[in-house]
C-alpha cells in the first residue's frame, strides 16, 4: 500500500500488474512468443531440432473390425433401429419351480445306529463277479473238411466242368437289328376321336321329391275309450244388477 492521501474511500496505489494507460507504445499488449522450447517457438528466431525418448510401438493387428462380413439389417441408424416400435406375441414364460426340500418322513432314522454306535462287521453273500472277457476259440465241430466233388477242390485234380446257359440274343434269328417297335407297341386310337361321338347316358339315383318331414300321430296315438260325454256344470252367479232376460211369449 502506498502513504499517499486518500481520495474518498480509496487510496492510489501502485498496480500490481502492468496497466496499458502507463505505456505510450502497446507495450506488454502485445506478448512475443517464447525462445525457449520446441511448441510455439518465436518463428523469427532459429529453433534447434527436438528429439524425445518414446516407447517401442506394438505391432498393429491384421483385422481392427470384423469388416463387410457382417451386415447391418435394413432400416439401421446410428441411434439404432428407425421406424415405429414394433411387438411381438409370445407364449408365458413358465413359472419357476420351487425348491422341493424332502419332509421328515423322507429320513430313516432306524438306519443311523450302524455309523453312529459300533456294530460288528456284516457280510453278505452276493454271486461271484465277472472276470476278464475270456478268449472264444472254436471247437472241433466248427471247421468243415473241403468237398470231394466239384470243381473246387483243394487236395486233388478236378475235372472241367460246364453249365448249360441260355441261348444268346447276339447273331440268332430273333435279334432286333432295326431296334423298331413292333405292331403291339402301338395303342389303339378311340373311335370318338375321327368319328361322331355317340351320345353317352349315366344312371343316377331317383330324386326324391320334397315333402313335409314332420312327425305326425298314427291311429294308435288316439285313445277313443278316454273321451267323456258333455255334461252340465253349475255355473257362477250372475250380478244383482244385471237386468232379467224377459220374453213376450204369446198366449
């Protein structure tokens, strides 16, 4: 702080940085860039070559992406699939069953006094088990002796043999040398196709005319000993106020 007077409610003092009133040139407006270093050299001063001591770069792989072998499906953005959302109608997916813990009655508890308490040693008889697969070698009746007639024989001379085979169909009287079908291999063509077709009937089923297929009572339905006679009945009493019935009956 500087002891000079003090101008209302504050003293002139000196600036602590550089003010551009106090300079007739620009002064420090301007900064000139550094000397000294290799990034933002002063370009009007010659900078001396720069080297740093860097890691060995690794080898860069073959593949960085799985390339065009895998296609993006139709309608793709970069914010993902464009268009209206879309769902689906699948089944209800099962419950999940619950952990089946056996009850007490599973536990045989009769069966814990061989490993808890001591009890002698018990054996039990079971058959004899299985041995190593044992070699199968033939018995005398599996070899056959080799046949004594025919031509193949092996301890002895056998005489020619022939067969009797079929006549040959090369060279003989009966070989097709034309390779043409004979009369038989043709088919007979209808007579309808280059004559007047005749005229052709089928025997159908009778119609049966349409009819009333309601139920109808038979004689049997009617019971005539079950009618009554017409009797007379006492009927009601007519009203007070209803007047006679009066007829001049002549004399």
């Amino acid at each position: 702080m500087s002891d000079g007077p003090w101008v209302g409610s504050w003293r002139p003092h000196r600036p602590r940085a550089p003010i551009a009133a106090l300079y007739t040139s620009p002064g420090p407006k301007y900064g000139l860039p550094s000397s000294v270093g290799f990034f933002e050299h002063d370009p009007c001063r010659t900078r001396a070559p720069a080297f740093s001591f860097g890691l060995r770069a690794a080898e860069l792989p073959q593949h960085r992406s799985p390339g065009p072998v895998y296609l993006l499906p139709w309608g793709s953005t970069a914010r993902g699939l464009g268009g209206a959302p879309a769902f689906s109608i699948c089944g209800r997916p099962r419950d999940l069953l619950p952990f089946s813990t056996p009850g007490p009655g599973r536990y045989s508890v009769e069966r814990a006094a061989r490993i808890v308490f001591p009890t002698a040693p018990a054996c039990s008889l079971s058959p004899r088990t299985r041995h190593e697969a044992v070699q199968h070698t033939p018995g005398p009746s599996a070899y056959h002796l080799p046949p004594m007639l025919g031509p193949h024989l092996v301890s002895k001379t056998s005489a020619p043999s022939y067969s009797m085979t079929g006549r040959s169909t090369v060279g003989s009287f009966y070989e097709d040398l034309c390779k043409n079908p004979g009369p038989g291999r043709y088919r007979t063509v209808d007579t309808d196709v280059y004559k007047h077709r005749a005229p052709r009937f089928s025997m159908v089923a009778r119609n049966v005319p349409p009819g009333d297929k309601t139920a109808k009572p038979g004689p049997a339905a009617y019971s005539p000993q079950q009618s009554r006679p017409q009797g007379v009945t006492f009927g009601i009493r007519h009203s007070e106020y209803l007047a006679p019935l009066i007829v001049d009956v002549p004399d």
